[in-house]
C-alpha cells in the first residue's frame, strides 16, 4: 500500500484522530481496492457493521452496494482526484437481515500524497433520511394542496379601503387560511389573524392609512386556519396612495411565509439561551485571538461584568500558562482541535482558577475557517471533591487504625484485601502476611479448619458470616474471637465479597461461664427463698425493676385462691376494688419513677368474693445502684379499718349527743349571768361568764370532732361560690382583732381577684390558722397575714413570732390529735385537731398546705388554692 511511508502514516494519524472525535459517520478507505482503514463508530452504525470489517475493501464490507452507482464513484474519485459531494442521494443498505432505504449528504474527498497522488478517500456521511422522508410528504401534501403554494413566495394582496375589500392572489388566499377563490372582506381577514397579534395589525392598518404619515406598512403576524387551526407566521409588507385631498385610493403589498424563519430564530434563541445558561465557560474567538463572544457562565466564571468589553484571549489566561496555551495552538492549527487543562484569571480578584479547555476551530459552508470556539470546566469543585475524598479515606483509615476491634474485608473469592492495625497489633503479622488466606496461621489448630469451611461455605451461599475461634497473639496469650462479615454487592446487584470485624470476646466469654456459675447458685437461692416464705403468714410478692409482678409466696396464692400463673404479671390487678385501682396504680408507678418507698391502702378480693383492707408496701433491692427487684407484703388490716370506722362513729354520735346539752348549758348560763348582772351580783355574774367562755371552749371541740368524723366518713359538704378573695380574709381577721388585745394582726394583701370556693369554709381555715398564731406566739405581739396571686393559684400565709417547729416534727402538725410534746403540752390547750381540719378542707378543695418554721423563732403556715374549680378526689 502506498501509505507506508512516514509522511502517509503521520498522515493517516491525524485522519484517525479527526475520525475518531467526530460525531458525524466518517470513514477512511486507502488505495484503489478502497481497503477500510479507518470507520468511527457513527459510520459502522449507518452500515449495521461492527469494527471486524475495518481492514476489508468496500466491496467486501458493504456487498449489498453492488448495482449502486457508489463502487464506480469511488474509483472514479479516486482515478480523477475530483472530490464527488451528494445531497439526499438514495442509497440501500442491509440493515437487521433485511434491504432498507436510506438517504444521504455525502462526500468523498480524495486525500494525495506530496506528489499530488490520490493514496486514499475520506468519506463523511450524512443521515438525511428521516428529513428527505418528511420534506416529500410535505411536498405531496403541498401539492395536493394548492400548486400555486409551492411555487410561489410572495402573494400579492390590494386592498379597497373605502369598501372594506380585498383582493389578492391564491397564496396570499391560502396564507391567510382562506379556501382557493374565495371573496374575502378585511372583516374576514381579521378573523383568521392568530387573537395575540390581531391588535398590533389593525393598529399598523390605521397608521398607514393615516393621510399625515408616510403610508407604509410593516408588521409580522400570525395566521389561524379556521378549518386545520394551522399556525403561520407572515410578514406583510405595503404602502398607501393618497389622493390631493388626502382619501386612500389604493393600499397595496406583498406577504410572505416567514414560518421557517421565525422558527430558525427560534431555535437559535433557545440555543442561545442553552450556551448562556450552560455551566461550562464557552467563547468565540477570530483566529488573533480577538474574543467575539463569551456566556454568562463564563463571564461569572472570570469575574467579567455583563456589559464589559471583552479582552483578548490572553487575557484569560495565568501568565505562567500562556506558553502552554501557545503551544497547544500549534496542535489547534495541525488537528483542528486541541484539549488541556491550565489556568484562567480571575479579572477582580486574580484568582487561578484550574480548568479543562477544549479550543476547535470553526468553519464557515465552504469549508474555511472562521475562528474557533473554546469549551471550558471550572475543576475547582473537582479538586476540591478530590481533596475531600482523600482527607476522608485518610480519616476512615485514622478511624479503623484506631478501632479496638480488628475490621477485615475480602473479595468474592475470600482472599482478604485489607485489615486494619488492630489485627496487626494482636497477632504481629504485616499487612502482607494478613493478605489472601494468611490470617488463618493466627487461628489455633484446633479452629482453623472449622473457622475456614465455615468462611468458605458462607462466601458460597453469599450470606452473612460468623464463626467463633481463638488466635494466639503475638505475645503467646490465647484469646477468643468471635469474627462476623456481611456480604457486600455493587450497584448491578453482583457480590463484591465482605466486610466485618473480628471482636476479643475473651473477658466476655469468662464472664459468661462465671455468670452461669452464679446464675446455678442464684437458683438455689431463690428456691431457698422460696421455701422460707411459703411459711411466712404475711402475703409476700416480688417484681421486677420495671414493676412487673413476678412471684408470690404460698401465703398470697391461697389468699386469691388461683394459680401464681394467673397472678403474676398485671393479673393481680383484677383483685383490686374497682374505686381503689387508679390510686394504688399511679402510687406504684410513681415509687417506680422515683425508685421509692411504695405504700397503699387498698381492698383486695378473696378467693370467697369478699373485699378485705390490706396496706401494701415495697422496698426496691439495688445492686451496684441498679434495682434488680422489688420486694413486697400486703398486710391485712381489715380489722383496724373496722375499728377505726368504730371509732369514727363512735365519736360522731358521741359529739352530736354532747352538742345538745352544752348547748342548753350554754343557754341557761347566758340567762343567769343577764339576771345576776341585773341584780347586781357581778362577782357571780362575772364567774358565770367564765362558765360560758369554757362552754365555748367545749362547743368549738365539739365542732372539730364532728368535722373529723365527717371528713373520715367523706360526708363533708362545701357550697361553693365565687367571692373576693381579699375581701373575706379581712372580714376574718377584723373579727379576730377583737379577740385579742396583745396582738396585732398586720394584713399584707396583694391583689387576688375572686375565687371559686366554699366562703365559710375557707373562713374556718383562715380563723384557725390566726388562733394558731396568737396562741403559740406568747411573747409576741404582731402577726402578719400576707396574700398573693402566682397564675391560676391565690397563697394566703399567717407568719407569727412564737416558739416554732422542731425540724422533725414539721411532717407531723397536720396529722389528727397531734400536739406540742413534751412539758409545753399542757401549756397551750385543745385537741391538736384543727389543722388537720384544715389541711382536709384545703385538699378537697384542690389545693396544699404548709409550714416554714425555725423552733424558737416563729412559724409561718400558708395554703394555696385554684382560682376556678378543679375536680378533685378524696383519698381515704
């Protein structure tokens, strides 16, 4: 062959590289054989071949071609050196097994040796098929249509203002969506004008037939075909003649189908618009490098404003790069296209910025050229993601360096391929020594084999591995391990191998035999336990740290009269009293929050049906500051509810017997005192009103023992009302003030507003808690009651100066009968009732109270209530 020379080979280079980057079909065939040396990929999709017919003549490749007239072409370009160039040729071609049409733009362009000889013949190749198909069913369309359409360009129109007519040639008829001969009125043809456009044409119309202007007529518009509703885009053009007394007598033009047009600038447009908003820096430059063009991303990209002028191509370029640039345009020059990667220049900040540049030169239809066009990446988002992932494998590295546990992976066919240091630091092998099947020298001999046919039959059935083993680490002690892997797959679903970990379960599995050790002597405990409360008389129970019941002695078992089974759990519940359920629940949900002290009446059912009383009680049992158990009892103290509901009774019936009759006495003694005062005796009627006093004393005790048997009856009645809060504590404490000479009652109100509460009541709260403070304050001579509003909540506090609280006794003033103790027990009289009164009357009224004190220095009792009504429940 004739290209065996240096010159044909550099030659044959630079074609195989133009043909290669090519996107349109090109082929290179050599010698008068026409042998293929070069097909791009584009060409061998044309022919339905693949690369094995590279190296084959044409003929050989293409045998379908035979009668075509292109064998007889290609010699005689190749004999004559004449290039031979076809639009829309019709060629066949065997396409899947079978002969198809296909239409053509082709060239065959000889290729000569220095000598002027013809060595070989490009071939570039267009597809036109699918544009010579449409373009001949338009045609046929056309000319079925009208003949005058597809001959002509221009249609003629004239148009009579004065009548309001026009006339006009067949195109001009089908333009405008008319049917061929058919009269027309400027009314009719503003119908068939697209409604967007219809303004602008009637407004031109006016102008040009303005007498004062200068007549002409310019404007593009669409046209609606009322019968096909075909869009067209016009262009008419026309002029008005007037007559000396300025009438139009003739309005004249021509109109064309600019459609094409409009649609190519359409095009060019949204092209436009694609290399404006491309995110790849792209220019146009001459072959001086004198920039023509630059897009929006390229001009943010260097730092150019949108209105700036644009500098010379050297300018874009890091001066140290611009040697590189001028070297590489040698290459631009050779090939006609060139790729690399430098440095711009950012125009504000002079920043580099790193990109990857491909310049192509531009020709124009006749095959010279242009200029050249350069496409540019912005790589610092790449090198920037570069960075990152190598800092990340360096930091995944650092992290499983640093692993206490050994991470390993392997390929699909079990050869490890990475182990982190840890494995390294147990048994002393190098990475090396780790890599393919070496980690099992690590194992004892004993486990080597199991642990490797286990690997192996896992990796055969592609699930997750897991095998236990010992390895002797590098300082000769044993330890167990226990290795795990999950298979891994690529994103086609196909098995890649594993990754895992392989942990020192050592001290794990020490402690695991030692835990069964002390689980075995546990049991024994427990049955040992067992044992011993099954004798106990007392129900007692256990249950676990989240309060589930899970044992009771045989004492509880035959008190319910039903397996343990049934019990344990929440079983018990159902034995509860219906009304003391919730409250027992929520006690013991709340000792099991608090990690406390659970204590709770409650009647249970027994295996006869019958509801007994029983304080229940539990502890919890820590271990290290863990609970691990509660331990509980229910005692029965059925009998002493009984006795005290007794004593109740027994004081209510005995306080209203006794109510009567001092009230009688009391009666009587006022009357004696009045008739001993009138006769003068007023040393006897001064006794008789000390006798009276002391029947007050006795009625006010009375009075508190029946409030006690009311509120442990739950029998205790509040009539509520709303009522200024400020207002009664001062009608109580005016009325107190006489009541006591040595002390002074201070009032220290805030504003509360009204409050929804039973008035008597809480005026009996407030008197009591006064009395309180007068009589255990001897030695002083103030006491100050202060009110307040905090939200929804008024506070009322009575301060005194008195003897005080001990610490420990704080807890115990609102219980019933509780007194001072000790020697001042007889010093301050009463039944040690009236607080507790008052705390139950607070309590059910939705409230709390309390006490401050500091012994010998005075007390401070207050309580709170709820503004409006809040639904409470008595605790018996």
């Amino acid at each position: 062959m004739e290209n065996s020379n240096p010159y044909h080979l550099q030659t044959e280079n630079i074609f195989k590289t133009v043909i290669e980057q090519s996107p349109s079909p090109v082929g290179l065939y050599v010698g008068r054989d026409m042998t293929i040396a070069l097909a791009n990929d584009a060409i061998l999709k044309v022919w339905d071949r693949d690369a094995t017919v590279i190296g084959k003549t044409f003929r050989q490749a293409l045998p379908e071609l035979e009668g075509q007239p292109f064998f007889d072409i290609l010699d005689n370009v190749f004999i004559t050196g004449i290039p031979y160039e076809a639009k829309a040729d019709l060629v066949y071609l065997m396409v899947g097994g079978s002969l198809r049409s296909f239409y053509f733009n082709f060239i065959y362009q000889p290729i000569t040796n220095e000598k002027g000889k013809v060595w070989a013949i490009l071939n570039t190749a267009e597809d036109v098929t699918e544009l010579v198909l449409t373009r001949q069913k338009l045609t046929e369309a056309e000319e079925r249509s009208s003949f005058a359409l597809n001959s002509a360009q221009l249609g003629a129109w004239d148009m009579d203002p004065a009548n309001q007519q026009v006339k006009w040639d067949e195109r001009c008829n089908s333009l405008h969506g008319f049917k061929p001969g058919e009269v027309t009125s400027y009314s009719d043809v503003l119908r068939n004008i697209h409604p967007d456009d219809l303004d602008n044409v009637k407004q031109k119309v006016q102008i040009a037939l303005n007498p004062d202007g200068n007549g002409y007529y310019d404007e593009n518009f669409r046209t609606v075909n009322p019968h096909t509703k075909e869009v067209k885009w016009l262009r008419s053009k026309g002029k008005a003649y007037f007559n000396a007394d300025g009438n139009c007598v003739r309005f004249a033009g021509t109109t064309q189908d600019i459609t094409a047009e409009i649609k190519d600038k359409e095009e060019q447009r949204r092209l436009l618009t694609l290399i404006d908003n491309t995110s790849d820096f792209i220019s146009l430059s001459d072959l001086d490098g004198n920039v023509s063009y630059v897009n929006c991303a390229g001009r943010k990209m260097v730092g150019l404003d949108d209105n700036a002028p644009l500098p010379h191509i050297t300018e874009f370029i890091m001066p140290q790069d611009i040697v590189t640039i001028q070297h590489l345009e040698k290459t631009l020059n050779t090939t006609g296209r060139w790729s690399g990667e430098f440095l711009y220049r950012h125009f504000k900040t002079g920043e580099a910025i790193p990109v990857h540049g491909t310049s192509m030169l531009i020709y124009d239809p006749n095959g010279n050229i242009q200029g050249r066009a350069t496409i540019s990446r912005d790589l610092r988002s790449e090198i920037a993601g570069k960075k990152a992932l190598i800092d990340s494998e360096h930091l995944l590295q650092n992290i499983t360096s640093a692993s206490p546990t050994a991470l390993w992976m392997a390929d699909d066919k079990g050869m490890i391929t990475y182990a982190n240091k840890t494995w390294t630091d147990w048994t002393g092998q190098t990475n090396e020594q780790i890599l393919g099947k070496g980690w099992l020298k690590c194992i004892m001999p004993e486990d080597r084999e199991r642990a490797a046919e286990k690997f192996m039959e896992d990796l055969e059935a592609q699930q997750p591995y897991e095998v236990d083993f010992r390895i002797r680490r590098k300082d000769g002690d044993i330890r167990w391990c226990i290795a795990t892997g999950n298979p891994q797959y690529n994103h086609d679903g196909k098995f890649m191998g594993y990754i895992g970990a392989c942990i020192d379960v050592t001290e794990k599995t020490i402690t695991d035999i030692e835990l069964q050790l002390k689980n075995g002597e546990l049991n024994d405990q427990i049955k040992q336990f067992e044992f011993v409360t099954d004798f106990m008389p007392a129900q007692l129970w256990t249950a676990t740290p989240a309060g589930q019941l899970d044992y009771l002695n045989k004492q509880a078992v035959n008190y319910f009269g039903q397996p343990m089974d049934e019990l344990v759990g929440e079983g018990w519940l159902d034995h509860i009293h219906p009304e003391d359920r919730p409250g027992s629940v929520a006690a013991w949900e709340q000792a099991l929050h608090n990690s406390s002290l659970y204590q709770y009446e409650f009647r249970l059912c027994n295996k006869h049906g019958e509801y007994k009383w029983h304080l229940s009680r539990a502890l919890p049992f820590k271990l290290d500051g863990e609970i691990v158990r509660w331990f509980g009892t229910n005692t029965d103290i059925d009998e002493q509810k009984q006795m005290q509901r007794q004593k109740d009774d027994f004081l209510g019936i005995a306080s209203h017997e006794l109510k009567t009759p001092v009230t009688s006495v009391k009666a009587y003694a006022q009357v004696l005192g009045a008739m001993l005062s009138k006769e003068g005796e007023e040393k006897k009627a001064s006794m008789v009103l000390k006798m009276d006093a002391q029947l007050n004393r006795l009625t006010n005790l009375i009075g508190d023992l029946l409030d006690v048997t009311k509120i442990n009856s739950g029998r205790i009645l509040f009539n509520k009302t709303w009522f200024d809060f400020n207002l009664a504590v001062q009608d109580n404490i005016h009325d107190l003030q006489h009541t006591t000479q040595k002390h002074i009652l201070i009032m220290d109100f805030k504003d509360t507003g009204q409050i929804y509460s039973d008035k008597e009541r809480i005026g009996q709260v407030i008197t009591n808690l006064v009395t309180n403070a007068i009589k255990y304050s001897p030695q002083s001579n103030r006491i100050i009651i202060s009110t307040k509003k905090e939200g929804d909540m008024v506070t009322l506090c009575v301060e005194d100066f008195g003897i005080g609280i001990p610490d420990d006794k704080k807890d115990q003033v609102f219980e019933q009968f509780y007194r001072v103790s000790g020697s001042k027990q007889h010093t301050f009289p009463g039944l040690g009732l009236g607080l507790y009164i008052s705390n139950e009357i607070i309590r059910r009224e939705g409230g709390k109270m309390w006490v401050n004190s500091i012994e010998g220095k005075g007390s401070t009792f207050c309580f709170s209530l709820p503004i409006s009504a809040v639904k409470t429940t008595d605790t018996k």
